[in-house]
C-alpha cells in the first residue's frame, strides 16, 4: 500500500521580521485554521466539539488554550488553532447543518505588537482600534491598505493581523512602512 502523503505548511513570512523602536513586526507560528458558517441552533454541538464557546457578538471571540474563535458575522466564525490540531476531525462527529473549510494553508498571520501598534496599523485601517473601542478580544474583518484582513486584539498593545498568503507580502511591507512612521 502506497505511504500518504501531506502538505508541509510553509509560511510566505517565514524570514519577515521588522518593525521599528515603537513597533515589532513578527509572523505568527504555524496554526490550524477553520472557516466556520452556522446556524443558531447548531451552536451548542459545535462548541462542545471544539471545546469552547463559539462567541455571539460583534467583534467578539473566545480563547480556550492554544484555541480561539473569532466572530466575524451573525453565521460565520474563524477557528485558529495555534496547537495546530485537526479541527475538521474535532467536527466529524456533528450533526446538523453547518459548514466547515479548512483554510489553514490559504492565511497567514503577522503578530504586531509595541506602544506604536495601534497607530501602524491605523496607518491602513479606517476602523477605530483605541482600547476603548476595540477592547482586548475584540475582532473585525476590515481592510488594511487594500488587503482583507481580520485583526484580533490579543493584549492593550498586541495584534493578530490575519491575512491571505496572496497578500502577506504586500501586508508585510505596508505594515514595515507603517511602522517605520511611527513616533509614540
């Protein structure tokens, strides 16, 4: 019988590092990824199976260990899993209606972090990152430069910018750019 074969992931950011005296610029480690769209009534099977509660608000998420969901619309939510475990598995044995994409080979993740990483950030994004306004776990799909991203707040002065392989690179330079403007 033939040996199965797996993709190793390798992450476009792999050698990007940056940033500035106000601002570090790292990639995140490796993670498992799950693009997940549900209805209401299927919530309870799914958290239980992923061992946390999948948050209900806007902009909002919930951290279990090395495992977080972020809300990102009324029936969508984005699984990160930094222990990198097979979260398609942890769903199998669901019942009902939902759908799940694996999508951890598609993003990637820059970690910004430093007293100037709200304003680098705002140097490409319209939306108001203040503490006050966007509270640690708080998240959002938004726009930096002319990249989709979802950023999620994980301390007062860190970020998680996740984005698609496709546009790490021009994230990267913009946020290298960004955060070399930064004076705090």
């Amino acid at each position: 019988m033939a040996d199965k074969l797996h993709a190793k992931r390798k992450s476009v950011l792999e050698d990007f590092h940056g940033g500035s005296p106000f601002v570090s610029l790292k990639p995140a480690a490796s993670a498992a990824r799950l693009s997940l769209r549900a209805r209401e009534s299927a919530l309870p099977a799914l958290s239980e199976a992923l061992g946390l509660a999948l948050p209900a608000h806007p902009k909002s998420s919930v951290t279990s260990g090395l495992r977080s969901a972020l809300w990102l619309g009324p029936d969508e939510w984005l699984v990160i899993d930094q222990g990198e475990s097979d979260l398609m598995a942890a769903l199998a044995g669901v019942s009902g209606l939902f759908s799940a994409t694996d999508i951890s080979h598609r993003n990637t993740a820059v970690i910004v972090s430093g007293a100037g990483a709200e304003a680098a950030l705002n140097a490409g994004c319209p939306q108001d990152l203040s503490l006050a306004k966007f509270p640690v776990g708080a998240c959002s799909r938004t726009v930096f430069g002319k990249a989709e991203v979802v950023l999620l707040r994980t301390a007062d002065d860190t970020f998680r910018v996740e984005c698609w392989r496709s546009f790490a690179e021009y994230v990267g330079g913009l946020l290298q750019e960004a955060a070399e403007d930064v004076a705090v």
